[in-house]
C-alpha cells in the first residue's frame, strides 16, 4: 500500500462547466466522473499514499464507506492506465 497514485502524463482532470461535473480528458477520450470521484483524484498528486489518502477521506466523510470503495476504484484506474 505504498503506493502514491498520480494522475498518468496524459491525462487531465478538468472541470466541465457545461455539464456542471468533472472530465478526465485524455487523448482520443472522455471519461465523465460523477460522484466524488473528482475529488477522490484531486487527492492523487503523487505525494499521498493510498493510505493517507483515505485517512483524509475519511476525516472529511466519516460515514462514507472510504475503506472499502476507494481502493477498488483507485485500482480500477490504475488497470485503465489512467492513474500510475
């Protein structure tokens, strides 16, 4: 669990002002993002490890079920390539 999850070089989070959510723009890609999701990727700078990224989540949310989701979905971008 070491490991300090980044956004991949060619992947941009950005904010969709049309729509009102966040995009995860890549090349020849979108991804639309709904939830938290956005926030949970604004949290993977490189710095934070899957840990602590979850003891800030859960500060913030303490009744959300962090411990169990967010791992799966950090994961789940990492097999996409979209997080490395």
């Amino acid at each position: 669990m070491s490991w300090c999850p980044v956004l991949a070089p060619a992947v941009v989070l950005r904010p969709d002002r049309v729509r009102g959510t966040d995009l995860l723009v890549m090349p020849e890609r979108v991804a639309v993002l709904r939830g938290a999701a956005a926030g949970i990727l604004g949290l993977c700078d490189g710095r934070r490890t899957v840990p602590g990224i979850l003891a800030e989540l859960t500060a913030r949310f303490p009744e959300a079920p962090v411990a169990e989701e967010v791992p799966e979905f950090l994961d789940l971008l990492r097999a996409e390539g979209w997080l490395r």
